[in-house]
C-alpha cells in the first residue's frame, strides 16, 4: 500500500514539473513583450532596468532555470508586473474564492445528478426516465456562459433572486460573522449552481444505468428476496455498488470545474483565480499567468490524486496490482 502510494505521489510531482515547463514554454512563445521598449507608456532606458530586474535580458534557458528553481525551492513565483507584488500573495487572495466555488459547484452536481439518476432508476423506460435523459443532455450541451448570462438575467435581474454579481455585500460585514456567512451564500448559490449543472448530466446518466443493472444483478435480486424495499435497495445497496466509478468521475470532473469556474468568474464578476488570471493575460502580467496556470494545475493534479488514493483505499483489488 505504502509503496503504490509513493508510486502515485511521485507521478503527481512529474505530471506538476511537466506543466511547469510546458506552461513557461506556452508563455514565453506567445507574441509580444509586456516591457518591450517600444511601448511609447515606457521610456527606453526604464524598460530596459526592469528587463534586467526580472531577467528577461537573459536567455530563455536561463530564464527558465531561474524560475523553476526559485518555484521549487521556495515557492516564489516573481513580482507582478503590474502591481509590484509578489504573485504568490496575489493568488492566495483568489484562491479561497475559486475553491468555494468549484467545492459549491461539486456540491450541486452530485446533488442533482444523484437525485435525476435515482428519479430515472425508479421507473426505467417510463416518461419520467426519458424526461430525465433529455433533460441531462440538453444541460450538457448547454455553454456555461450562456446560461450564466440567461440565469443572470432571468433569476437575478428579472426574478431579483439572487445578487446579479461578486462575492460579498459591501454592509453584509457590519452585521456579523452570521451575515457575512449568509451574503456569501447569497451571492455563491446561482453561480455554483450554474457550473454544477453543466457537469450533472453525466453523474445522472451513470447513476441510472448503474442502478439498473444493480437491480438486475444477483445482488439486487438477493437483496430484494431478503425482503427489502426498492427505496433501500436503490438508496443504500445500489449507491454502494456505483459509489467507486462516481468517485473517479469526481477526479474527471474536477478540471472541468476549475476551467469552467474561469467562465462562471467573468460571468459573475466572482473574485477568484479566473478572473485574476483573465486580468494577468489583458495586461501581460506574465508572472501572475505562469503561477495561475499552475496553481490551477496543481489543484487538477492534487484532486484527481486525492481521488485515487481514496479509490485504492475503497477498492483492495487495486491494492493486490
């Protein structure tokens, strides 16, 4: 066990260095220079120091060196261009929100997708079942900034639901701890709900053809000749037996949601690592896009290992390979 664990860990660290690289490769290839001395905003002689201040007078080799050590060794990722400062404390305001978010959204696409898979499980090849099917592909075809817009304006602007924009109320901390908790749930549940949506189509789909074939199986007809209820058997022993492939489609769905969070922030205007990232690469904060980029990559590789350190716990037949 200890040894497959290590085993995973250290794929998960080579998987990270390989983004690394590829993300400053990407980067550095794009066109143009954000202190270039042609920008007529910058005089020659102060573009060419702040070059010489962030290294980018020095080969790209070196340059990538140099940021990959200073990453490594102590988790520095730079100055910002814009701002002056350190990109790591930039990103650790706007990770807390991005986590609220796409956990929100996790919430809300196992929720609803467990509750249509089940719905269409209890009455498979009926109306309510084909209802179901239709309507999970119909979200899933859906673009995430369409219906954030439509759900912005319908149930925030027309209906006046929930809050049209942002993370917090500027009056909601002068009431308390409570309200401050309570105006962030406000302003999270429509756009959690939104993102959520766009994945639950799948947990649905699988949560009913799992079921079913429970039911079909020796194992549900065992369960029912023991006299238990369709309810019980479908609640407790068929999420049982679909419980180990639901987890690995959390570790699938957890990019999903981290890209789909970038959409959801600029819908929004939620204050998390998309939108911090989307106002780096407008302005050509290359410091702020690297460490963006791979603090979301690194939440990806972080959760898709945690899923399967916890499948090989729930499944000793990965144990025995």
């Amino acid at each position: 066990m200890i040894r497959l664990v290590l085993r995973r860990v250290a794929a998960a660290a080579i998987l990270f260095l390989i983004v690394l690289t590829l993300t400053f490769a990407a980067v550095a290839g794009a066109p143009g220079d954000p202190l270039s001395p042609n920008d007529p905003r910058i005089p020659a002689e102060h573009a060419e120091r702040l070059r010489a201040l962030y290294g980018l007078d020095q080969p790209l080799p070196a340059q990538y060196l140099r940021w990959l050590g200073a990453v490594l060794l102590s988790w520095d990722w730079g100055q910002s261009y814009q701002t002056g400062r350190p990109v790591s404390d930039l990103l650790f305001e706007s990770l807390p929100p991005t986590l609220l978010l796409a956990g929100g959204a996790l919430f809300a696409q196992y929720l609803f997708g467990l509750g249509l898979g089940l719905i269409a499980a209890s009455r498979p090849n009926s109306w309510l079942d084909l209802g179901v099917r239709a309507a999970s592909l119909l979200v899933y075809a859906l673009p995430t900034f369409w219906v954030g817009l439509m759900a912005v304006l319908i149930v925030g602007v027309g209906l006046g639901l929930a809050p049209t924009g942002g993370m917090t109320s500027a009056a909601a901390y002068e009431l308390g701890p409570l309200a401050a908790a309570l105006d962030v749930l406000a302003h999270l549940w429509l756009p959690a709900l939104v993102l959520g949506l766009s994945m639950a189509g799948d947990i649905a789909r699988y949560t009913r053809n799992s079921l079913i074939e429970f039911q079909t199986a020796d194992a549900g007809r065992a369960a029912r000749a023991r006299g238990l209820s369709e309810a019980r058997i479908l609640l407790v022993h068929g999420l049982a037996h679909a419980a180990p492939r639901l987890l690995q489609m959390a570790a699938v769905s957890a990019p999903l949601l981290l890209s789909g969070a970038i959409v959801a922030e600029a819908v929004f205007v939620w204050p998390g690592l998309g939108s911090t990232t989307l106002q780096a690469i407008q302005a050509g904060d290359v410091p702020v896009v690297l460490a963006a980029t791979a603090y979301g990559a690194a939440l990806v590789i972080a959760a898709s290992l945690a899923a399967d350190l916890l499948l090989v716990r729930l499944d000793p037949r990965i144990q025995a390979e």
